[in-house]
C-alpha cells in the first residue's frame, strides 16, 4: 500500500464502488475454477504426452481429415453468419416493420435450443425427402453426410454471435455521423461504406470470431446431420470422444489441445486487431 | 443566387413545427435564427439542408427547386451542434472526406486533396493535429474540423446548428469572430441557429426571430433590437417590464410614469401595453409621485430597484450605481422611461411576421 501511494505521487486514488477486494475476488476464484483449471489440466495432460508423440497423432491421416473438416466447414460457416448477421443485425435495428420483435426474439433460438434438437431437425429437413432436401436433391446438390452439412448445423448454433454483438453498436450509432457524410456529397453505399461500417467493424470481428470458435467446438448439431464418415465427415471433437471411449486419453487431449490453440489463437487475434483498431477512438 | 423560401410547413405526428416559414437570403449574407428552445430552428435549417422534407411549402436555391434534390446533390455544408466528425479516421481524413466521396471524375487527385486539406488546416489554426483522432481533441479544435470538413467542398451554403453550443464562454467569443472572417473570405450564404442573443446580434448581416414554428420578426441587428415588432419578440429581448398604460393622440399616458422620452407613434387611442427594459427606466425622486422605493439590491456595477405604487404594481429598473446614490427605500419616485415599445392591448400576437425596413444611415460593413 506504501509503495503504490508512493509510486502513484502520493494519495490513494478514491475509488466509486466499495467492495472491490471482494467482487475481483470471487471472479477471479470463479474464473479460475470454471474456466483456466480445466484449460491448465488439459494442457499439463498435452505436456505429459511428449512433443514426438503429440506431433505423431496430430498428423495422423484421420486426425488431419478431421481437423482439416472441422476448420474449412466452421470457416464456412463464418463467412456465411458474418454477411447473414450483419445483414439480420441491419434490419432489426434499422427498420420497423410488424413482426420485428418476434424476429428479434427468434434470433435467440439457436442459443437456446439443445444443439441435439437442432442436429436432428436439420437433418430431417435436409435428407432426400425433408423439405429443402426435396428442392436441392434433384439440382444435385445434397446436404445430409457431407461437409455442407457440418457448415450448415455449425452456422445455425452460432449466428446469434454475430447478430448480438453488432446489433447494440448499430443502435448507439450516432445518425448525426451518416447524416454529416450525406450532406459531404457521399452516396448511400459510400456512407455505409466509409461511416457506418467502420464504426461496427470491431464488434463485428469480435462476433465473427467467436462464431468461429464456437463452430470450431460444434459437437450436438453436427454429429447428427454430418454423418461422421473416418477421414471424410468426421469432425474433431467427435474423434477426440471416440479416443476417449477407446481409453487413448492422449490422442483424446492432442486433438482437443489442438483445438483449443486453433480457437485462442484466433480469439488473441480478433482482440488484438479489435484493440488496433479502436486504440485512438475512445473518447476523452 | 439566393435561397427562397415560402410557404414552408412540417409537422411530427399531431405537433406543427413550422407554420408557414417565409423567408428568402441573398448571396453572401449571414443569417442568425435565433429563438426559444423547441421554436422549430433546428427542423427549418435540416430542411434545408435536405436531411429533413416538409409537408408543404416551397424551398429553392438560384431558381431551383432544392425540394427535388438530395442532400448530396445540393452543395451544401452542415455543421453539427455536436460536431459529428467521423471517430475512425484523423483530422486530415475528416477535412478530406466530402472530396473523397466526389464521382471519379470530379475527384482531384491524391495530391490535390492533400493541398487543400493543407490549406484548410493552416486556415482553422489546427496544422499541428493533422494527425489527430477526433477523441484527442478539445471541443474548439474540434469544432473548427468540423467546419473545416463542411468547407472543404466549396459549399454555396453554409448551415450551422448551434455551433458554438457547447463551448466555453471565451472560445465562443473567439471563434464567433472567426466564423465572421471566414464567411466573409468564403463567400458563402451562411445560416446559423443559435439561441444566444448576443451570438446572432453580434454575427449576422440579418436576424430571423422564430416562436412557436412561425417567424416573428426578420431585421438587422440593431433594428430589431431597438424596435421589436411583436410583444413575443420584445419579451425576448429584454423588454421584460409590461404596463398597462393609455393611448391619446399618438402618446402614451400612466399614473406615475414620464413617458415624455418615446416617440410618437401610430397607434389608436385606448388601450395599450408598454413594454420596457428595466435598463431603460430611471426612477427620480419627486415627493408627490405614487411610486414608493421597496427595495435596492447591487449587483456590482448596477442598482437593481424596486418600486411599487399603492395597487401594488411592482416596477424593476436597472441603474448604474453612481446615478442611484441619491435614492433610499421608501422614497416616493416617479419612473422615467427611455425607451420601449407599445402594443395595442389585445392585438393578436404573433400573427404578423413582420420584416422590418433598416432604415440607419450608416449600414454595417
Ligand atoms: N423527429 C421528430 N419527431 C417528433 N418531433 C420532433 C422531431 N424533431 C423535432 N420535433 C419537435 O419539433 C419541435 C421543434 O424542434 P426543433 O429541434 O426544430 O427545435 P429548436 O428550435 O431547434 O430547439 P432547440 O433550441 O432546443 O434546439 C420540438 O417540439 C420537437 O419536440
Ligand atoms: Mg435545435
């Protein structure tokens, strides 16, 4: 206490909430038991391994297929909730139309149906005889048991992301800006160009990277519609179960630390550029 | 090339917010709007600039129509009350940005842009913060971007909401006669609202007084300040002392008050209320008066008194403190007035959006 009140020029600064000792106690216990534990026993588990052998089941063909599945379809699906969401983002907030608040509320059903319900049900519209199946089947395109389908059931559980992570920007967003550039000559896909998209850009890549990262872990909706062929449709954490149920506990945690790294490292990146990008925006 | 206006009406749901505005602004000058909060300034001035339409009414600039354009199409520059700069990008990409946005072909190059954003940073003071995000800056530096972004595109009209709203007193005072200078080098018709009296008298060639969604008085400066045309104008300015007093032959007559100082004006006998500034009454000392000092508060330099006759009528004036010396509570006192303006008792008000003729020999430059 003597250093800091020394070393901040004297006088301790006031705070405005009493209570803080206690509060940044319990996060951090909470924190620490519900989400760095867990995390850290996993990663001692992945040590325990040994780099020759880690790197010996990581690239094993059928841990390879999977990943490689797991990633391209999840970045799939992130391409498509990025423009879906932005756009449901858009027209919740900048329009009113009847039924908008029942629409505002669907947007919540991925995240609160059992993502099992949600496999089965997309499965059951895709197959050959369900509704869409019955439309794309005879274009040639089938859905069901191929990586479309993993995207597909990856892109429903995460497009809430996207939407509640830009819609409260889009709604603070202060007209006055788009008003000034359309008065600056600008045409309407310039001001949503050169104004309002700068302006949601860094939620909208935090949104999009979580999307990622959840779809990264999508386990209940895929497994059901993706078919889970080894080395063809076979996801990652559905290999990291079979390891389990196989008792290889360390092929288990290679595959599932991988997962993990791809996840934070993509996360470590969206903030960094999240906090490049607003470094000189807060306001004084 | 001027801007007219007629006719102009708007209204949000059941509230009409402009009432037939008519008024129409030659080239080059600077027109103040000045009037109470909620009076329809800030709805007039976006109508204008074509983020607003009205419901009816006519709105033209150089004999054509404005109504049919949109907001990018009519050259204009708007600053707004609360600056509105874009927070993503430096002072630099502010002031460039309505050149960035021009089609490919009307666009100057990169280095062209870069001269006159140049240019315009030397002009508003601000070359050193080129650089700056819109956060890093004080609100004076901020406004003066804003007005740098609304000129860089060589607006035929100038439109300003407040401007200076939400600055200190003495950064007001400053950019207040900067904004004269640069109107007056721009060449712009330049519209500003304001709800600071001294702000419009000090700053505009003409001063447009609006209540209520209506005009109320258009005049220079000194005109309307001297000869408010409505008794919503004359409360407005000052002219917060009201007495009913008595017409006869052009002359007003009250018990009590020597209102030999007005002029003569053309009013019909009977009825009338005189409306005064409390600056322009002087309360002198004379035994048989009906008016009785009740109160001498200072505020400084000024004598704030009191007086009040036997009905109770209470009369406020303004002296300066050396010429109030002679005077003492409970002395009897007649009131001497100045100046002020009369209406007739009952005269519909605020129905006459009055222009009124500027008749001074010696115009302003
Ligand atoms: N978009 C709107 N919807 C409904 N009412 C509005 C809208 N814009 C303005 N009004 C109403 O119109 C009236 C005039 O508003 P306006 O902003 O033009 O006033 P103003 O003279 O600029 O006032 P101030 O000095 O406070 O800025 C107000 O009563 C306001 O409530
Ligand atoms: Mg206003």
């Amino acid at each position: 206490m003597m250093a800091m009140a020394v070393a901040s020029g004297g006088g301790r600064q006031r705070r405005v909430l009493p209570g803080f000792g206690l509060t940044m106690g319990l996060t951090l216990t909470y924190v620490g038991i519900v989400v760095l534990l867990p995390v850290i026993a996993l990663a001692l588990k992945g040590a325990e391994i040994g780099p020759v052998r880690f790197w010996d089941i990581v690239t094993a063909p059928r841990t390879l297929a999977a990943l490689r599945l797991t990633v391209t379809a999840a970045a799939l699906a992130t391409v498509f909730n990025a423009f879906y969401g932005l756009l449901m983002a858009w027209i919740l907030v900048r329009y009113r139309f009847p039924g908008r608040r029942l629409l505002d509320a669907m947007m919540d059903i991925p995240f609160a149906l059992p993502t099992a319900v949600a496999g089965l049900a997309l499965t059951a519209l895709f197959s050959e005889n369900g509704w869409y199946g019955q439309v794309l089947a005879p274009a040639g395109i089938s859905v069901v048991y191929t990586i479309w389908g993993v995207a597909v059931a990856m892109s429903f559980t995460s497009i809430p992301f996207v939407v509640r992570t830009v819609q409260p920007i889009l709604e603070d967003l202060d007209t006055s800006q788009e008003e000034a550039a359309r008065t600056l000559g600008a045409t309407p896909f310039q001001v949503f160009s050169k104004v309002i998209f700068p302006a949601i850009l860094p939620s909208f890549l935090v949104g999009a990277t979580i999307a990622f990262a959840r779809s990264l872990g999508e386990f209940g909706a895929v497994i059901f519609i993706a078919g889970n062929l080894p080395m063809k449709t076979e996801i990652a954490s559905l290999l990291a179960v079979i390891r389990l149920e196989e008792y290889d506990y360390n092929g288990a945690a290679a595959i599932a630390l991988t997962l993990v790294a791809i996840a934070m490292a993509l996360l470590v990146l969206s903030n960094w550029l999240q906090s490049r990008l607003t470094r000189r925006r807060v306001p004084a | 090339m001027s801007l007219a206006i007629s006719h102009l009406a708007r209204r949000f749901g059941a509230t009409e917010v402009l009432r037939g505005i008519e008024l129409e602004v030659p080239q080059g000058e600077l027109i103040a709007l000045l009037g109470p909060s909620g009076s329809g300034k800030t709805t007039l001035l976006r109508i204008i600039a074509g983020l607003d339409w009205p419901d009816a009414g006519r709105l033209s600039f150089d004999g054509t129509d404005w109504l049919a354009k949109s907001a990018a199409e009519r050259r204009i520059g708007f600053v707004f009350q609360h600056y509105a700069l874009f927070p993503h990008m430096t002072m630099r990409d502010n002031i460039a940005f309505g050149l960035t946005v021009l089609p490919r072909a009307e666009r100057p190059g990169k280095t062209q842009i870069a001269a006159v954003v140049d240019g315009l940073l030397q002009f508003l003071q601000i070359g050193g913060l080129a650089d700056r995000y819109p956060a890093e800056l004080s609100g004076g530096q901020r406004q003066r971007v804003a007005l740098g972004r609304a000129m860089a595109t060589q607006p035929r009209v100038l439109l300003l909401d407040e401007p200076f709203g939400a600055l200190d007193a003495q950064v007001r005072r400053d950019l207040r006669r900067w904004l004269r200078g640069v109107h007056d080098s721009a060449g712009t018709t330049t519209i500003f609202v304001t709800h600071d009296q001294e702000e419009a008298f000090e700053l505009a060639d003409r001063v447009v007084v609006m209540n209520g969604g209506i005009i109320e008085q258009i005049g220079h400066p000194d005109q309307i300040y001297d000869h408010p045309a409505t008794p919503f104008v004359a409360r407005f300015l000052g002219l917060t002392v009201e007495l009913p007093v008595t017409m006869h032959t052009g002359r007003a007559c009250a018990a009590g008050l020597d209102l030999t100082g007005l002029p003569r004006r053309a009013i019909a006998d009977g009825a009338a209320t005189l409306f005064l500034r409390p600056a322009d009454i002087r309360p002198v000392p004379e035994a048989t008066a009906p008016f009785h000092v009740t109160e001498i508060a200072s505020t400084g330099a000024l004598l704030r008194i009191v007086a009040q006759d036997a009905a109770g009528c209470r009369i406020e004036s303004e002296v300066p403190r050396r010429d109030g010396r002679d005077l003492a509570v409970g002395q009897a006192v007649s009131l001497r007035a100045a100046a002020g303006q009369i209406f007739p008792t009952g005269a519909p008000i605020g129905a006459v959006p009055a222009e009124t003729p500027y008749t001074l020999k010696e115009a302003r430059p």
